[in-house]
C-alpha cells in the first residue's frame, strides 16, 4: 500500500536554496530528494533524542520513588571493566 504524500511549502533563504541545489547536483538528487531526505534524517534523530529524554526523566522519577542508585564510582569502575574487555554484571543497585 501507498502511503498518500501531501505537498507542503517550506520558506527557505536564497543561499540555503543554492546549497541543497548544489548538494542535489553533485549527488545526482533532486534538490526535492534532497529536502525529504533532510528532514526524515531529522525526525529520526530528534525522535530519538526524545525517547533519550523521556528515558533520563523516568530514570529521576523512579530514583525520587525509590532512592535506588548506583554511585559514580560504581559506574565508573564497571564502565571500565567493560571498556577493558571484562564482562561484567551491572552493579547492584542500593539506597
């Protein structure tokens, strides 16, 4: 199935133009592509950056709830560990 597309305007200065123009023509893209392809390429990245953010603030929530935590040099010596090649389980957890 096609997913139905809807055209929609975007304003842009004259040298912004000229430079997805001149991308569009060195990649043998349309600058249309071009556009489409920037701002897919965006949403994925600020979607993901969302997810992040939501991810940290219900991380908080939980530590305001229950005061589980590691301490930084917990994290710092497991980190290393694992940066050494050592697998190792994460650390436990504790008020």
């Amino acid at each position: 199935m096609t997913a139905i597309t809807k055209p929609m305007s975007v304003k842009l200065d004259q040298e912004t133009r000229a430079r997805i123009e001149h991308l569009a023509t060195v990649r043998r893209r349309t600058p249309h592509w071009m556009v489409r392809e920037a701002i897919h390429q965006f949403i994925e990245r600020e979607e993901k950056r969302e997810a992040f953010r939501q991810d940290g603030i219900k991380a908080w929530n939980e530590y305001l709830n229950n005061g589980q935590h590691v301490t930084m040099q917990e994290a710092d010596e497991w980190l290393a560990a694992l940066e050494a090649g050592q697998d190792r389980d994460l650390p436990e957890c504790h008020d």
